[in-house]
C-alpha cells in the first residue's frame, strides 16, 4: 500500500476506533493481536512497558513533583525513596515534605534552615524518637544518694538539681554525671531556688534564708511569717524576694536587705506556691513587661502586680468551682501568656490576657493525673505509678514511664520536672537530660532521664 493510502486508512480506522466501546477497543485488539507476527509482537511489548512504566516524577516539573508528594505520608515517602536513585534524589529535595511531616510528630521547625537532608534526617530522628516514647522506652532511671533524713524541697535549671533536706542540708547536684557539687549546712528546707552564687530556702522554721554556695555562708535571713515557708521566687533585676506560707499569706520582700516590703492578705489555706513572671500580653490590667506574681492555695490562685509594693491590690482570683467542691493541686504552670492548674475534674488553662477558661483538658476516666509541665505541644503528668505524656493537639497520652514508690505530698513540694523546652516541642536536641524526679522514703532522689539517641 503506497504511504499516501496507508495514512488515509490509518487516519479512518483511527477515527472508527476511538467511536468504539471500551469493549469493542479490546476486542479490536484481541484480533489485531492474534493476526500479529513476532516481529509486530516484540514491538507492542517494548512500547508497553514504556507506556505502562510512564515515570511520573522524573517527566514533571520539579514543583508538581513535590505538590503531589505533599499529598503522600511519610512512611509511604520512604518507601518510594527506594524506588529509584531518581525518586530518592526527588523525594529528598522537598523540603516542605520533610518539615511538615516533624511538625505533625510535635517537632520544631526552624523555617530558616531549608537544606531538605537536613530535614529528612531530623524526621528519621524523629520516628526513631516517638517510637521509643510509644513502646516506653524513652527513658531511664538513675539515683542520687547522700542526704540521711527526708528530701522535701527540690528545684531543678540547667542540668543542675538542688535538694533540702530535714537532715539540715543543702546539695546541689550534676544530673549527667550524678556528682555533688556543693553541700551545705541550712535549716529544715521546705523550697528552694537558686542560681550560680545562691541558694534561696523557705523553711519549716517560718522563715526564708539566702545562702552563698562557696562559702555555706547565711547572707540574709527573712523574718516574718508565722507558719511553715512552701514556697519561694525572687527576681535580681527588681531585688525582690516572694514567699508563700501556711500563715495564708505572701511577702514580699527586698532581697538584698532582707526587708519586708508588702504582706498579701486574702488567701484563707495555706499558700503553697508563688510564681513571679514577666507578663507577655496585654490587657486592662497589665502590659507585656510588667513583672506579675501569681500565688496558689487549695482552692484559689490570686495575680498580684509586683513593682506596686504600697497598697497592692489582687488583680483577679482564678477558682474552678465557687463553692471550693474542688480543689486545686499545688502544681502551677504560668509563662506570662497562660495559667494552668490541675484538679480532680483535670488542667485547667486560662488566657492571662482576658482570664477566660480557654480549656479544660479532662485525662482518661481511670485516671486522676497531676500537672508536672506544661508546653504549646505536650503536657507532663503524673500519678501514684506512672509518668505521662498528653499531646495537647489531641489531648491524647502518647506515652507513660513507671514509677516507684516515691515519698507522697499533699503540698506537691518533693517532685518536679525536669528539662521544660521540648514540652514546646522536640527539635533533636532538647531530649536529653533530666524528666523528672522526686524524694523516695529511704532519703535518696529518683531521676528519670531521656535516653541518648541511638
């Protein structure tokens, strides 16, 4: 047949063909296929494979490549990195890809680095990581041993733990290496603070002492209250020191001279924590900057203004229930944006801008949980035997650790968490050092730390 009349038939039996059913299309092709020479059948089956094995990622342009791979998860992602050198090399350049999938793990992301490796290699991190906290092997356990009477007061920063005891003593300890650095002689510590040259104490003896670590030497001594000192906070930049006491009150004193520069009345239990924080927010009452004190009792938490000594006036007091049917328990979180306390109904979170309820986080039935840390991504729990963690975007527990027997207190002084920036979210690097610990009957401290990464 010439080529003219070839190309005539072909252009009519094209336009035939594409006029047909599926079903005819195939049945078409069943007979052109059985009237088919080896020659006409090595060819349709070198084209086939072309066809049929059409390369999608290395014929479109990179930017569709990496819209479609959006839409794929990351376990699916890895598997069709070994596809092809090609794919991998496609896959691993994605950038977004990478960082979206550690932002749903709770993993922070820091937009300024766009190498898509370095990304893909925080993610493999990161699987590695969730999975040990889900099969709760995240952790493990360590103990410091020294003190010979009951461990009530303990204060955590910076990879270093402080420690009162009814044995008349002070300790500061190196988490990582389990080593006392100073000890020394005090009074009968309630709680403690301190910082590289200080140790502040409140103390069963109703009073609040200062204490220099090189020397062991008392500094100051804050004389007032008339019951048991919970808790303490001070500020060097304004020279103030805060004390909450069973008396139901909290001072506020000058640090260095040791004066008492207010007394806050109101609270009718005994007041068993002070915060003292930067606000970072702006309402009616108060603007970013302003140095806020929060106190807490069994059933109220009150905000005072601080840098306002004379004629101090409670701002606001927070309850969960007004006929104090429920109590709060004394562990309190405030980061100049939110409050939360924990109670047997479960955390309550308040906006410090407006003192609105935002939520209430209620924990399984089963379970009645305290507040240990609280982040924008996960929340630190603890009951009689277990240490927990929420993922506060589904309100969910991820993952537990057991505990042991430790010393049980009503005013929550003899356990704390530890290192706080990943409860913001993990980043590869702040899951290292100390979770948690708390005082055991036979005097010693039990440490829960992050394991090393493999």
């Amino acid at each position: 047949m010439e080529k003219k009349d070839f190309e005539a038939w072909l252009d009519n039996i094209s336009i035939t063909f594409l006029s047909l059913t599926d079903l005819q299309k195939n049945e078409t092709l069943d007979h052109l296929i059985s009237l088919s020479g080896a020659v006409q059948l090595r060819h349709l089956s070198n084209n086939l494979e072309i066809l049929l094995k059409r390369d999608f990622l290395k014929l479109l342009p990179l930017e569709l490549s990496f819209y479609l791979l959006k839409w794929l998860d990351p376990q699916t992602l890895l598997t069709c990195c070994l596809v092809s050198k090609q794919w991998n090399k496609v896959i691993s350049a994605c950038t977004e890809v990478w960082q979206t999938a550690c932002k749903n793990l709770g993993w922070q992301i820091d937009d300024s680095v766009q190498d898509p490796l370095h990304w893909k290699k925080v993610y493999l991190k990161a699987i590695l990581r969730m999975k040990q906290l889900k099969d709760h092997e995240a952790f493990e356990t360590s103990s410091l041993i020294g003190h010979s009477a009951r461990v009530y007061a303990l204060y955590y920063k910076d990879g270093l733990l402080c420690t009162g005891s009814d044995d008349l003593s002070a300790k500061l300890w190196d988490v990582s290496t389990g080593q006392c650095i100073y000890g020394i002689q005090t009074h009968t510590c309630a709680a403690v603070k301190f910082d590289e040259q200080k140790l502040v104490t409140g103390s069963f003896d109703n009073t609040v002492a200062c204490w220099e670590w090189s020397s062991g030497a008392k500094t100051q001594h804050f004389r007032g209250h008339t019951g048991a000192v919970f808790s303490v906070d001070y500020n060097d930049e304004l020279d103030v020191l805060v004390s909450g006491s069973a008396d139901f009150t909290v001072k506020v004193w000058a640090l260095s001279t040791g004066t008492c520069l207010n007394t806050l009345t109101g609270h009718t239990e005994w007041v068993t924590k002070v915060v003292l924080q930067k606000c970072k927010v702006k309402s009616l009452m108060h603007s970013p900057g302003d140095h806020i004190l929060l106190s807490a009792d069994k059933y109220e938490i009150k905000i005072w203004p601080i840098g306002r000594e004379i004629n101090c006036k409670c701002l606001k007091t927070l309850s969960v229930s007004e006929d104090r049917s429920i109590s709060l328990q004394p562990r309190l979180h405030f980061d100049g944006k939110y409050i939360v306390c924990s109670s047997a109904l479960g955390l309550y979170q308040w906006d410090f801008a407006s003192y609105d309820i935002l939520r209430v986080i209620k924990p399984p039935d089963f379970l009645n949980v305290s507040l240990l840390g609280f982040g924008e991504i996960f929340a630190l729990l603890f009951d009689n035997r277990y240490l927990y963690i929420m993922d506060l975007r589904t309100e969910k527990l991820i993952s537990r650790w057991p505990l042991p027997e430790y010393r049980k207190s009503k005013r929550g002084s003899s356990f704390l968490a530890g290192e706080m920036s990943w409860l913001n979210g993990l980043n590869g690097q702040n899951d290292t050092g100390l979770v948690f610990a708390t005082s055991m009957p036979d005097h010693s401290i039990h440490l829960v730390l992050w394991k090393e990464h493999v």
